[in-house]
C-alpha cells in the first residue's frame, strides 16, 4: 500500500476509534458486538441481559451518534 493511502487509513482509524470511544458505554458495546464482532441482536441481548428491541433501540442511538460525530465539522 502506498504511504500516503496508508497514512490516510491510519488517520480515518483513529477517527472512527476516538468516535466509538465518545459515545455512550452501552451503545458502544452493543455496536461492537453487532457490527465489528458481527454476533446476532439476540445473542447480543442474551450477552447484556436486554431485550431485543432494547438492542436494537441501542444500535440504531448508537449509529446515529457515531455519523454524526463522523461528519466533518461545519466549514471545514
């Protein structure tokens, strides 16, 4: 890969991992066991003792927060 796309991959990593970092802890957990660990919504709600549609009521929180903090900045 060359650097500059390495360097570009890099700099969008870190990014994403400061956005997940901000958000609440149990949307946080709930989107990195879904979408990065890519386990079920109900092995998920088994896992942090919720409903399903709480899961999914998180998820959805949780997604729109993260968009919105990886938007770029008004102006920028």
């Amino acid at each position: 890969m060359p650097r500059p796309r390495r360097a570009e991959a890099e700099r969008s990593s870190a990014r994403v991992l400061a956005a997940l970092s901000a958000l609440p802890a149990q949307e946080r957990h709930v989107l990195v066991l879904t979408d990065l660990l890519g386990l079920p919504v109900p092995a998920v709600a088994a896992e942090v003792g919720r409903t399903d549609a709480c899961v999914r009521a998180e998820l959805a929180r949780g997604r729109h927060r993260l968009v919105a903090l990886l938007q770029p900045a008004a102006g920028a």
